[in-house]
C-alpha cells in the first residue's frame, strides 16, 4: 500500500505547524479580515478556499509592496508559496519563497529573521520532498536545524527529516530522526506537536518491525481526540488502517479506512476523501478495484517524478552560492520559460477551440431564430394582406349579391388556404401555455373521420424547454399531421411525449395506408428543423402498414 494522499495530508499538517514560528516572529496584530484568509491559505477545506485566498493576497501583496512594508510583504509571501504548494504549483511557491528570502537579505540578522527564514526553510524542504528531490529537501532541513532555537522547533525538524528518509524507503534514517525528535517531547508543551511527532515515530517503527509502533500510534490518536483536531484524528486513522493492513488484519484495516472516509467527509477535503477511499479498495475483495488502485498509484508517482525536471533550485539555504549556480540557474530559466510559452500556446489553441464552438452554436441558434421570425413574419402578411383582401372581395361580391357561385366558392376556398398557411406559420406567444398550444394543435385534426390520442404530454416540464425547441416541436408536429391528412387518411393517430433523463422522445403513430418511404419537402422540413436543435427523427412506413416516426431531443 502507498498511502500517496496521507503522505500529502502529514505535509499539510506539517506546514500549518510549522508556520506557528512566522507568526510569532511577525509578533505584529493582524485584522479579522487576514486573520480569515489565512485560515483560509493554511487550512483550506476546499479548491474554493485556496482560489478566495490567492485572491486577496496577491492583490493586498502589491499594495504592500508600493508602501515599502517589507515585513508585511514578507508575511503574504509566505502565505501566497503555501497555497501555491497546495495547489501542486511548485515552481510558482518556489519564486514566492526565493523573494521573501531575498527581501530577508536586505533586513539586519534578528530573532525575527532567523525564525522567519527558518520557517521558509521548513517549506521548501516539504516543496523539494514533493518533487522527489530528496537531496535538496535534506539541506534544507539542515539548515533550518542550524538555526533552530527551541526544543519545539528542533523536534518539528527532526521530524520532517524522517518524513523525508521514510518516503524514499531509508527506514535507518528515519528512525534516527524520528528518535531525536522523540527524545524531545518531555520538552514540549503543545500536543498537537507531540501527537504528530509521537503518530509518525509509532509509523516508522511498525515499517520496520510490524510488532512495534502500535501503542504510540493508540497514543497519539488519543492525544488528537483529546484536543478534537479533526485533520490530524483523520492522519492518525489512515496509519492504523495501513498497518493492520501489512499485519493482513483486514477487519480493523477496513473499520479504520471507514473513519477515515468519515472524517473526510465531514472535513470535505477531496485529498484526504480520495486516500480513504484508495484505503478501502487495498481491503477490498475485488481483484480489479485493487488492481486500478496500483496502477493509479503507479502513474501519480511517475508524474509527481516528472515534475522534478522543471524545478528552480534559485536560492541555497543561508548562503546558496549563487555565482557557483548563476549558470546552472539561467538554463533552467530558460527551460522554464520554454515551458511557460508551450503552456501559454496551448492555452490560447483551446480557448480559440472553445470560442470557435460557442459562436458557431451562438451563430446556429442565430440562424434557426431568423428562420422562426421570418415565417412569423410571413404568416402575418399573408393574413393582413393577403387573406383580408380576399375576405373583403368576398364581402363585396356577397353583397351585390352575385350568382356566379362557382366564383365565390373559389374565393373562399383562397381565403382558407391563406388562413391554413397563416396559422401554419404563425408566431407562438409565450403567454400561452405551450401545452395548451400543442392541445388546440391536435384538437383541430380530431374529426369524425380521424381520432388523435395524445399521452404523456403532461410529463414534459415545458416551460424549462428553450422556445426555439418548442416551436421546433410545435412545427414537425403540425407537419405531420398535415401529411396525415393529406396523404395516410389514418383513422387514428397516437402521439406519445416521454422524458428521460434529459432528453425528450416523441412517437408518432398513425393507421394510415403507409408507403414506400420518400422525403418530399414536408418530412425534409421536419428533419432539418429537429437536426437544427441537435435532435434526430427517424421514420418508418410501409404500404398498408401506417406511419411511424422517433423523434428524440
């Protein structure tokens, strides 16, 4: 089992401790408003959390800076790294914490600079352990122990040291860190402090031998439940249920990956929801979930490895030599930037991508409106110009009373195809329920000779379907009843409306004498107008076996 996530998780908890030393050494009151983001940049529960405070550092950084507050400028430094380093950003945490260093250069040697410097020192050694360079992790941490100054701070170092050999599997050396660490704790006053250190002791001793560790394992569990810190009960969890997992116990290895998947989900950190949940498939009884499991293990350790490639070594601890690397520092800067203007490239492709889809589908739905208004507008001028000035010839002639009936009939019948291919055509108010649109609709093709049946029509929320669907809908129905009426001479007609999901079906049926199938205009209409919404309609007819069409949208 590779605990990737609790490894992350000791980290977190490892930061958050550690910067108890910057806030002591700023010694400075700070607003309700910090305060609040700075719980939000140490101790974020969600990708939320951490965007909120990025926000309002970067953008109070810059006003800092233009005032010449150093100190301050220094203190949002060391919060913007931190929730860079959470957010995986390495490099970018990397350049925070290499400015602050180099604004500390400029400040005379004090308490406050030595613990503000060693806590920088803290987070990059955890930033080069996330990036597999263990080297470069072990110095830091070296240098920081150099200028330690209290049992507390020695003992964090320590610690962090044996995380360091423990995740490279240099169990010797974790177990001599973790001793120094251990033999340190009757000075310590915080539990927390001595929870964490006495949890990862029990840990390293159980990898060497899996007959030790248990008891200060139980024991720094009880210290966290005694003080009710939820994120590091969870920590103390995830290392039992990986060592009953090694002793084969599946039982307690599964009832303590439950706690955890518990607390993660009353804590709402995906990280920690993701390791417990990878806890339950290692106990789980299915070849393939544990299967996945390695795999995915596999291919997250081999991209965090890649991720060494590109980092900035830019700043030795305490001196960092900086002619020795300028060289060394330059190509990889260059590398950077490469990197940086693949990156920026991409991102332009996609957005272009992306843009060109959301105009060709605002441009389509453009399209399809003018089509709806101009028929609408058609409608209207063929009954304002063309059908009333049938009616009033018909008026007229009525009124003079002239015999010539055959006229007349043919007057009338003028004016009704005017009427039909108006209403055909006309515009659907939105103030009208569309169902009571679609029921007058079918009402008018119901007559002595022909019985249509509608079902499920009321199962359809109509009004959260966007009107060009519905006056899309409105019109292939009214096409094909027409088409009914003109050429299936169906005696009855069933039409079913079902929802699924999100997406509505209708099924159209009718009686009629069928045929072999041809799209003349009318069908083709009523396919354009459903692919022209992103539906699709199928037909099916044969002689003397009605009519049948899908439509799905």
């Amino acid at each position: 089992m590779k605990p990737i996530y609790a490894l992350f998780a000791f980290f977190l908890i490892t930061v958050t401790i550690a910067f108890t030393n910057v806030e002591s050494a700023f010694g400075q009151q700070v607003s309700d408003s910090l305060n609040y983001y700075k719980t939000l940049a140490l101790k974020p529960q969600n990708a939320t959390d951490l965007i909120k405070s990025e926000n309002y550092f970067n953008k109070n950084y810059e006003k800092v800076v233009k005032t010449g507050d150093i100190n301050i400028a220094i203190r949002y430094l060391y919060y913007m790294a931190s929730i860079a380093y959470k957010k995986g950003e390495y490099i970018k945490s990397e350049e925070m914490a290499v400015k602050a260093l180099n604004h500390l250069d400029t400040l005379k040697s004090s308490n406050y600079t030595i613990s503000t410097r060693k806590s920088f020192y803290n987070l990059l050694g955890l930033m080069y352990s996330e990036q597999q360079n263990q080297q470069k992790a072990i110095e830091l941490y070296s240098n920081a122990l150099k200028i330690s100054e209290s049992p507390s701070d020695s003992a964090k170092i320590y610690n962090n040291l044996s995380v360091v050999y423990k995740a490279f599997d240099d169990l010797d050396n974790a177990q001599k860190e973790i001793r120094k660490a251990y033999n340190l704790i009757p000075r310590i006053t915080d539990t927390i402090t001595q929870a964490l250190i006495i949890d990862n002791y029990g840990v390293i001793e159980s990898k060497i031998s899996t007959a030790n560790g248990i008891n200060a394992m139980n024991k720094a569990l009880e210290l966290r439940e005694s003080v009710n810190d939820t994120s590091t009960i969870y920590t103390s969890y995830a290392h039992l249920a990986e060592y009953y997992y090694r002793l084969n116990n599946v039982e307690e290895s599964k009832k303590y990956a439950l706690k955890s998947l518990e607390l993660a989900e009353i804590i709402n950190s995906d990280a920690y929801k993701n390791d417990a949940l990878g806890l339950l498939v290692d106990v789980s009884d299915d070849a393939y979930a544990r299967a996945y499991k390695k795999l995915n293990d596999s291919l997250y350790a081999s991209e965090k490895e890649s991720l060494n490639t590109f980092a900035l070594l830019k700043y030795d601890n305490s001196e960092y030599k900086r002619k020795a690397l300028q060289s060394q520092l330059e190509k990889e800067q260059q590398e950077s930037r490469t990197v940086y203007a693949i990156l920026i490239a991409s991102f332009i492709a996609l957005g272009s991508i992306f843009i060109y889809f959301i105009l060709k589908a605002k441009h389509k739905k453009e399209n399809l409106q003018q089509v709806f208004d101009t028929e609408s507008r058609i409608s209207k001028q063929i009954h304002d110009e063309v059908a009333n000035g049938v009616f009033q010839v018909m008026s007229k002639l009525e009124n003079q009373e002239v015999k010539n009936e055959v006229l007349l009939n043919d007057l009338h019948d003028l004016y009704y195809k005017t009427r039909d291919i108006s209403k055909k055509h006309s515009d659907l108010s939105t103030e009208y329920p569309f169902k009571d649109h679609l029921d007058e609709l079918i009402e008018s093709f119901n007559d002595n000779a022909t019985s249509v049946i509608i079902k499920g029509m009321s199962e359809v929320s109509w009004d959260h379907v966007p009107q060009l669907k519905r006056v899309a809908i409105y019109r292939v129905l009214q096409e094909l009843l027409i088409n009914m009426k003109k050429h299936s001479f169906a005696s009855l007609v069933v039409i079913m409306f079902k929802k699924e999901n999100n997406k509505i079906r209708i099924n159209y049926s009718d009686n009629g004498v069928g045929s072999e199938l041809k799209k003349g205009v009318g069908l083709q209409n009523t396919e354009n107008r459903i692919q022209s919404i992103n539906g699709s309609i199928t037909f099916e007819t044969n002689p003397n076996k009605g009519f049948k069409v899908k439509i799905t949208i």
